[in-house]
C-alpha cells in the first residue's frame, strides 16, 4: 500500500510540474548573436503602463540578457555594442507603435514593422513580440 501511495504522490508531482512550466508560458528572451527576440508573455511581471525598457530593466535583474543605453539609444545588447555603421534597432508587433514605412524585419516567416519610439518611451504591451535586430547600414 505504501508503494501505491509513494506512485500516486510520484505522479501528482509530476503533473504539477508539467501544469507550472506550461502555465508560465514560454521563455520571455530568444536569443542569437544578431537578433534578441522579447515575447511580452513573463507571468512575473506587470505590464500595466509600464515601458519595454522596464521591463528589459526587470529581464536584465533575472539574467535573461544584458544591455546598455546611451543617450537614449540602446549601444550594447548580450556584449554586442553598435559601430559606427552598425546599430541595434527595434522592430515590434505592436501595430499601434509600429511603422512598416520606416523599416521592417522578418523573423519566423511574419514582418514586423519598426518601432516609432524607443525603448524608454514605448509602452509594452502584454503578448507583443519587441525584436532588437543588429543591423549594418
């Protein structure tokens, strides 16, 4: 009986964990030497009014990447700083804060349209996708 009982706290136990990584959602930060991809989807944070560079602030805390802002750019992302031609830009699903005229980029087959303000004055909001793409001009 002991063992019928150790089996079904085993199984309870595993299901819980199954049910919490699911329930979180997915990793908040992809990233790869050129593009860092942020999905606002963090069940730990609040994203009511808040702007992405918060919320980086917040993500760079729980080391899921790094940055540095300079005079209001941001200069350096996960130790990749810009250049004189090259800079890290801001590309975003959210529509409302969003110019396809001033630029686009393609990640996983969908375009996102550049942001029309910076991280320090865009509001992020939850389930948008902000993309920092390293870019050579």
């Amino acid at each position: 009986m002991k063992k019928f009982f150790a089996l079904i706290a085993s199984l309870i136990a595993v299901f819980a964990c199954c049910f919490a990584v699911a329930c979180n959602g997915k990793e908040p930060v992809k990233a790869d030497e050129n593009t860092v991809v942020i999905t606002a989807t963090d069940s730990s944070f609040d994203f009511d009014g808040k702007t992405l560079k918060a919320y980086m602030d917040d993500l760079q805390e729980r080391g899921k990447l790094t940055y540095t802002i300079s005079k209001g750019m941001v200069t350096e992302i996960n130790g990749k700083s810009q250049t004189l031609n090259s800079y890290w830009m801001l590309y975003t699903s959210d529509e409302e804060n969003a110019s396809t005229e001033w630029g686009t980029f393609e990640y996983e087959e969908k375009l996102y349209g550049s942001a029309t303000v910076g991280a320090e004055s865009l509001t992020v909001k939850e389930g948008c996708i902000y993309i920092w793409a390293y870019q050579t001009f």
